[in-house]
C-alpha cells in the first residue's frame, strides 16, 4: 500500500505499508509487514520491519521486529522486542576526541 496522506490502522493489515507521512496503529490494530513512513505511532501491536524519522511506542503498544529511526520513544509500558537501528546519528567519539580539562 503506497500513501502520501496519514493512515489509523484500528484492525488486521497484512503486507506492506509505505507512507509519506504518519502512520497511527490504534489499541485494537495489529500490522505483520513493513512500514515505512516519517512518523510512526503504535499503540496496538506491530510485527515486522520499520523504516521511520520518528517512532513512538505508546504505554499499551508493542513492536516485534527491526526498528530503523532517527528518533525512538518508548513510553512506559510499551514493549519493544527486537533490534534498533538509529539512522544519522553522530559517531561515538573516540577518547583522541575528548578533551578533558584538568583542573
């Protein structure tokens, strides 16, 4: 399925799912594919792979597979079993990197 306008999942959906803007799962919806969209909000359940600039996990939603974001929120009770990635994040600096003041 390929949108450029918002989706509320509140049911079934099997497949794949390409959005160019926000995808809302609702408490009853539960999606097994792959999403990819700007922003992704789960407050059902969610099996497969994400592609998103923002992801948020709300308190009753749960994500079972890979999730590849900019940004990841993960409320309190919300589930997340699986890998992340983040996309564009600045490299860990190396202790050459650091400088450290001495006092």
């Amino acid at each position: 399925m390929n949108l450029s306008c918002n989706l509320y999942v509140d049911g079934e959906f099997e497949g794949v799912i390409h959005s160019n803007k926000e995808v809302n799962i609702g408490k009853n919806g539960h999606i097994k594919g792959d999403v990819t969209t700007q922003r992704l909000v789960v407050q059902g359940y969610i099996e497969g792979t994400v592609h998103a600039g923002r992801v948020e996990i709300k308190a009753a939603g749960r994500v079972n597979g890979t999730i590849e974001s900019g940004e990841l929120v993960i409320e309190a009770k919300g589930i997340f079993e699986g890998n992340s990635v983040v996309k564009d994040a600045s490299p860990v600096p190396t202790p050459e990197k650091l400088q450290i003041k001495k006092a």
